[in-house]
C-alpha cells in the first residue's frame, strides 16, 4: 500500500482470458516444409551417390580390364625381386658409394647447360673419375629396367613416404653430369 490504494489478491492474480503464449501455427508449417526440404535433398543426394558409385565402378572395371592399376590395392607389392635382378638395389649402393666433396658437389649441382664452364668441366670429370663404380652401377640399374624400392602402399597414396628419393635425386645429378 505504497500509494494508499488497496488491491485485491484477485486482482493482482487474474488469469488471462487467452492462451499464453500463443501458438505459431506459421512456424509449425515452416518446420514441416524444412523437414520436407531436408527430406528431398537427402534423397537426390543418395541417388546422385548411387549413379556416382556405378560409374566409379565402371571406370574401374575398364582400367582393369586394359590391364592398368588404378586402385590402392593393385600396387601392393607382390614378390621382391632378387637383388641381382633389382634396379633399387644397384641405385642404392651406387649412392652408398658415392663420395663427392663440396666442390665436386656444387660443379654437379650447376652443370646445367653446354658449353660448361672450364672449371665446372674440371671439377666434373674429376668427381667422375672418382666416383666410376657408382656410374658403374647407375649404368647397371638402367639395362635391369625393374626397380623394387620396397615401398608397401596400403592406404592412403599420398601419405606414404619415399625416403630414397633423396639419394636417388644425387644420383640423377651424377648422371647428368656424366652426360654433359
């Protein structure tokens, strides 16, 4: 009774003659046309799927049928080649072997183009002559024609790792180098 009037406990109490809160009948009928919506797109999504998976499996049938690898597991390894029979196995001890010092390094690494310069033409034949069984057995692994790394891919393609390229990427500058 702050102002002095007298309210009634009915009064402060009374029920509203209408429904509280109100019903959305709008927002039932836009749920039920999202669900309808979701419901369709899910629909052409699996059919599209569907006609995808068909001509996936048509593609392959004809990459194996001309004789191609095309999925993970057509290159797993079958049998490793004997080692007398083995491209990588030469590659690899030819890098074992390969001994060049930082000269014969940089002339190697900027032997690019002829006429090569005199002192590049000096320090090249020079790591050439010292390195003649790893030409040796660069020209062996090329007349072989079969290289087994021993790399097993099983999953995925693009995480498995390659670790004698490196090796194999101071060779291809030897031989380069040998060409010129």
């Amino acid at each position: 009774m702050i102002d002095g009037s007298t309210h009634s406990a009915d009064a402060v109490f009374a029920e509203p003659a209408e429904a509280h809160p109100r019903r959305y009948r709008w927002m039932v009928r836009i749920a039920a046309l999202y669900v309808l919506i979701a419901a369709a797109v899910a629909g052409v999504r699996w059919g599209w799927g569907d006609v995808a998976e068909r001509r996936l499996a048509a593609a392959i049938g004809a990459a194996h049928a001309g004789g191609e690898k095309i999925v993970v597991a057509d290159y797993a390894r079958a049998d490793a080649l004997p080692d007398e029979h083995n491209g990588a196995f030469h590659l690899l001890r030819a890098e074992q072997s390969l001994k060049l010092s930082r000269t014969e390094d940089w002339s190697i690494h900027n032997a690019t183009v002829l006429p090569l310069r005199e002192d590049i033409f000096l320090f090249v034949t020079q790591a050439l002559q010292n390195n003649a069984a790893a030409l040796s057995d660069i020209r062996t692994a090329r007349e072989l024609g079969k290289a087994d790394w021993g790399v097993n891919v099983s999953g995925m393609m693009w995480a498995t790792l390659l670790p004698h390229l490196n090796p194999a990427r101071r060779l291809a500058g030897l031989s380069r180098a040998a060409s010129l």
